[in-house]
C-alpha cells in the first residue's frame, strides 16, 4: 500500500472514532478528541505518533520493535510512541489508534462507544 493511500487509511481510522477531529499542529496533522490529541501523522506520511499508556507502550515495543518504538525524552515516558507505518498491519494499527484515543477520550465517551 502506498504511503499516500496508507495516509489516508490513518485519517479515515482516526476521524471514524466517536468525537474525533483532524486539525493541524506545527508541522503535523493531529486528531483530537475533546481538544486533546490522541495521535498525529507525520509529513513523511510513513509515521504516526500515539499517545499510549506506558503499559501498552511497553507490550507494543516488545511484541514489535520494528513498527513501535518510544519517542526519545520526556513524550516517551509519557507514552508518546512512534509507529512506522511500513511495518504494521492495519489492524494491529487500528488497534493501537483504538487505545491511543481511550487515553484521552472523557470516561462517559468511552462507557458510550462500548455499548
């Protein structure tokens, strides 16, 4: 898949989650819910960054190094994990975007998209 389509496929995955929105951020499109980003496509369009909790992040760079990896510094250890697009299957990658947005979704958004 190219990185134009693949690019896409990460907007529509993102936009498709409840309350989600696209706006830009520095260099970056980032998507939001409630204002507060839960990812970001880089220019490149062969990265995503995720705001992950430090347990996902953890099992998501262990299980594969290759696609996931902790940003340097502060955002790592925050959660903020790289995610090569090239090296991950779309739904191990909706799956982790999925978490990404639990993280900052407000509980009652999250309690409403389960039902």
């Amino acid at each position: 898949m190219g990185n134009t389509v693949f690019a896409e496929t990460v907007r529509e995955l993102a936009l498709a989650l409840p309350e989600s929105s696209e706006s830009a951020h520095f260099d970056k499109v980032s998507f939001r819910v409630r204002k507060k980003i839960f990812a970001t496509l880089r220019q490149d369009g062969k990265h995503v960054v995720l705001k992950l909790s430090l347990d996902d992040q953890n099992a998501l760079t262990m299980l594969n190094p290759d696609a996931f990896s902790a940003l340097d510094g502060y955002w790592g250890a925050q959660g903020w994990t790289l995610v090569k697009l090239s090296e991950i299957e779309r739904d191990e990658f909706e799956s982790a975007l999925e978490s990404a947005w639990r993280q900052v979704a407000p509980k009652r958004l999250i309690t409403a998209q389960r039902k």
